[in-house]
C-alpha cells in the first residue's frame, strides 16, 4: 500500500510541475510589471478554452497532491 502511494504522489507532483509550466504568464511584459495584478482583478475578461481547463486541473493535482502527501506521511508513520 505505501508503494501505490508513493507512485501515486510521484505521479502527482510530476503532473502538477507539468501543468504549471504549460500555463502562460498572468501579467507578460512591462505593462504587467507597471500594472500589476490590478487588471486581472478589475478585469471583466474571464479564462475560456485551454487556460480554463489548466487553471482547474492544477486546482485538482493540487489537491491530490496534498492529501496524497498526507496518506504518505500517516502510512510511513506507522
């Protein structure tokens, strides 16, 4: 059982690394850099399409990840 999790919290953080990296920048460029987030926050633009989906399948792997790094600790505890 403690190998299924491991493989599985590799897999995780393997996919999570993935996820993040294939995402754009949210603020590009010198504008972004003067502007801040103040954009994306007033902004009336809302994520579609590819960017919408990356945005939710971190969430996911995210949430894998942290529970399956606490399944890990408790089953190596004992």
């Amino acid at each position: 059982m403690e190998i299924l999790f491991k493989v599985l919290l590799i897999i995780a953080s393997l996919g999570l690394i993935a996820v993040v990296l294939l995402q754009k920048g949210k603020s590009a460029g010198l504008s972004g850099a003067i502007s801040g987030g103040a954009e994306h926050l007033f902004g009336k633009t809302k994520a579609r399409g590819l960017d919408l989906f990356l945005s939710r399948l971190t969430i996911g792997l995210a949430i894998s990840f942290f529970v399956l790094a606490l399944l890990v600790a408790y089953v190596v505890k004992e």
